[in-house]
C-alpha cells in the first residue's frame, strides 16, 4: 500500500470522525471545553489532509476520493463554519462572563470552601479564556481565507 493509499484510508477515517463530530455539536449547543478543542483540531486534521489530497490526486480513477474531499469541505463550510463555529463563540463569550460576573459577586469574608470554590472558578475561567483564544485563531483563519477567495 503507497503512502498516498494510507493518507486516503486515514482522510476516510478521519473524515468519518469529523462528521460525527460536527453532527454532536450541532444538536449539543453547549459543548464542553475538551469537546470544543476535539472538534476544531479534527477540523484543521482533515482540512490538511484534504489540501495534500487534492494535490496529490491526478486521474480519473480517484475521482470518488476527490468528491469525498468536496463532501468534507462543504461540510466544515456550511455546517460548521457558518452555522456551529458562531454559536461555539457565543457560547464562550456567555460563559466567561457568567464566570466573570460569578467570581466579582464574591463576598469580602471568605470562609476555606469560599476560597477552594474560587479557585476552581478561576481556572475555569482561564481554560475558557484559553479555549475562546484557539476558536478565535480559527476565526482569524476564516477571515483571511475569505479575502483570498
């Protein structure tokens, strides 16, 4: 098996995955931050894979490879890239102010559970943080993908 053979039957996979993927987020519009971070490397795996596909792809015997590479990115284009990415940065902008508001509304006397709380609070304000800069990386890389279109 060539080693283009071995990119194909892992674009498959892959791509069979994303799929699953965008479907869940699709009907679960509060994905979990690990959930979040999944979905849109699997996204940027299969679009690699789809641009060394297409540059590798010559005859006419792969055209069902290259019209599942078509499927995959009209996918990540229509379904998640106008509909899913939107409500995944609303979502984090709601929560990490939620938190935000949740941690300034804490009282001046805090008692041990008081402060373990906060804690907790505050690194999940910073893994969202976190989370809200990779999605809004992807963001940056739509829009210039848009202008060279």
């Amino acid at each position: 098996m060539s080693s283009f053979d071995n990119i194909s039957v892992m674009f498959d996979i892959e791509s069979k995955k994303l799929s699953k993927m965008i479907d869940i987020a699709a009907a679960k519009p509060d994905l979990s931050i690990p959930e979040i971070v999944d979905t849109y490397y699997q996204i940027i795996n299969v679009s690699s894979m789809n641009m060394m596909l297409k540059q590798q792809i010559s005859s006419d015997n792969q055209k069902s490879l290259f019209d599942k590479i078509l499927k995959i990115e009209k996918l990540i284009t229509e379904k998640f890239d106008s509909d899913i990415h939107p409500q995944i940065m609303d979502h984090l902008r709601k929560s990490i102010r939620e938190t935000v508001s949740v941690l300034q509304s804490g009282s001046t006397q805090k008692s041990k559970e008081d402060i373990e709380s906060e804690a907790k609070f505050y690194e999940e304000l910073r893994q969202k943080m976190s989370t809200k800069e990779f999605v809004e990386q992807y963001d940056k890389g739509l829009s210039n993908d848009r202008k060279y279109c």
